[in-house]
C-alpha cells in the first residue's frame, strides 16, 4: 500500500482578524460611533419605514385571499415576514423579529408551506399589527411575551 493512505493536514488560515478586528480595514470606536450616530439619525423614519412594511405584508396577505396560498403567493409572504424578522430589531421592535421568526418558521419549507393554516398566518399578521399599533417594542411586556409564546407553540405544533 505504501504512501498512498497517508493523510495530510492543512490547517486554515485565520482571516478573522483582517477582516473584523485588525489589518487595514479595522473598525474602531470612532467608527462605531459614527455608525450609532448615522442609525439614531434616522429613527425617526422607523415609525413610517414599519408602516411601509406592514402595507406589503398585508398586500402578501391579501394576495393568498384572492388567489390561496399557493407557490408564488406563499413565498411572497415568506419574503415579507423574512425582510420584518431582519428589519423589527432595528426599528426598535425586536418582538416583531421574534413574532416574524415564528411566522417564517411556519412557512418556511417551499414544499409545506401552502399547507400552512391561514388562521395561524393571520394569528401572526394580527400579532405584528396589534404590537405596532400598541407601540409594544418587547417581550419585556408581558403580553408581548404572551402572544410571541403562544404563536410559537402553535407553530412548533403545527410542524410536528
């Protein structure tokens, strides 16, 4: 057999540092500041950035009405509550990323989905809606913590 099953190790090179911490691309204080800074800037447009999300989300919703949850409607909602589960946290509504994460959650296999109860997406549309509305940023509020429970307990049944 000879050499042939001999087994070389190449350990991977370590690029992290460059790439976050160090090299010529490094972020320092400074930078981060003028980041946080750039971002409180411009909070004042979340209120109506939320809104605007919330409209396509609805429109996501209204399109699986007239048409049913099918293929295309259904990954359009996807899409939707994807871009609020990235979006909520950072405009100040991280119980909006966790309820929109149990929606995604729901639907997101593209063979399952349109199998998804449309009661459980309104359940969690309603849910984004009503904590908006109300102005509940958290699941610091007890019953933002409620609803975001109990919408993923239905969800993780529904996915057994």
């Amino acid at each position: 057999m000879g050499d042939s099953n001999q087994a070389q190790v190449i350990p991977p090179s370590n690029n992290l540092k460059l790439k976050v911490g160090g090299g010529r691309f490094s972020l320092d204080a400074d930078s981060i500041a003028r980041a946080e800074a750039a971002l409180k800037s411009l909070s004042g447009q979340f209120t109506q950035w939320m809104q605007d999300e919330l409209t396509k989300l609805d429109g996501a919703r209204a399109e699986i009405r007239a048409k049913g949850m099918t293929p295309e409607t259904s990954e359009a909602l996807y899409m939707r509550a994807h871009d609020l589960k990235g979006l909520g946290a950072t405009y100040e509504f991280p119980l909006v990323t966790r309820i929109a994460a149990s929606l995604c959650r729901l639907i997101d296999d593209p063979k399952t989905r349109t199998a998804a109860p449309m009661s459980l997406v309104d359940a969690h549309i309603d849910a984004i809606k009503a904590v908006v509305r109300d102005d509940i940023k958290s699941d610091d509020h007890p019953m933002g913590r409620a609803i975001a429970t109990e919408l993923e307990t239905k969800t993780q049944a529904h996915l057994k």
